[in-house]
C-alpha cells in the first residue's frame, strides 16, 4: 500500500494528512507529535512517503472550512477500522454543519440504541477529525464531552459553525 503524507499550516495549528490512492487515511493535529504520527502510521501501514503538499490539494478544503468558506467537504476517504467503527463514522458524515447529535442518537440511527458508549469508542478513534465531524457530538445533556483536540478545539469548531450557518 503506498501512502503518502503533508503537512500543512491551519488556523488551529498545524496539521498532518495521509492518504492513499482511494482517499485520506489520517488527518489531525501535528503541532508537537508530527514524528510520534509518523513512526505510528509507519508501523500501520508500513513506509509512508511525504510529499510536496503543492502536488496534491486536501489541505485547501480544510483550510476553506477552518476559515468559514466551507461547509461540506468532497474529500475521497479510505477509513480504516472494524465494521462498527466505520458504521459509526459513516453515520457522523450525516450530521449537518452547524448541528449536533448526542452519542445516544447516532447509536440509535446505527441500531445500537444503548450501543452510546461504543459509539464513544469508535468516535475516539476517528482517523479524520474535522472531515468526519466527531466534534458535532455531544452528550445527551447538551454538554461538550470527549474530543481527541481538546475540549476547546471542539468548542471553536462548533462557535466556527454557528457563526457560518
């Protein structure tokens, strides 16, 4: 499998994508464990290559999204999990900008009605934050919980939304 990666500059920081010929693979945030990510995906996947962010164009639609010209992303994705994590984060690709859904909602738009903690589970491996939008979920009582960004990340992410709706 050849895959590839970039790094680029965010308004959140600086990020890391990989991907390989069907899609992204992995994105998120890189500003202080860019090489921990690498030795990780190496290890996965086998020897990663980085390349010219120039030749390849990913990072354009996130960069749009993070500065409010974006809402919906035409991303190829190649998610890698079990069959329960990608029904999960296939399911997060159905919540609207702007809008949220609680962990207990997506297990039951799944058919899992109390699988809400698994859902937890696979929503803390999503390998494409922002993308697959993990931070639109919330806990049932309308709080901010568990987002692999940070709680403040998550925050910013859904203020961005409202502001842009």
């Amino acid at each position: 499998m050849d895959i590839k990666y970039y790094d680029f500059k965010t308004p959140i920081g600086k990020m890391i994508i990989f991907f390989s010929s069907k899609g992204i693979i992995y994105l998120g945030l890189s500003d202080d464990k860019g090489e921990f990510i690498i030795k990780c995906m190496n290890q996965k996947y086998g020897q990663t290559r980085k390349v010219d962010k120039c030749h390849y164009s990913y990072h354009n639609q996130i960069i749009e999204y993070l500065i409010g010209k974006r809402k919906k992303f035409s991303l190829s994705l190649d998610l890698h999990g079990t069959d329960f994590q990608k029904k999960v984060w296939m399911e997060l690709l159905n919540i609207t900008y702007g809008e949220t859904k609680s962990y207990k909602e997506i297990a039951i738009s799944i058919g899992v009605p109390k699988g809400y903690r698994a859902v937890g589970g696979a929503l803390n491996r999503n390998p494409v934050i922002i993308v697959v939008p993990c931070h639109r979920v919330i806990g049932t009582d309308g709080n901010l919980v568990g987002f692999g960004g940070g709680l403040d990340l998550k925050e910013r992410l859904l203020t961005l939304e409202r502001e842009n709706i």
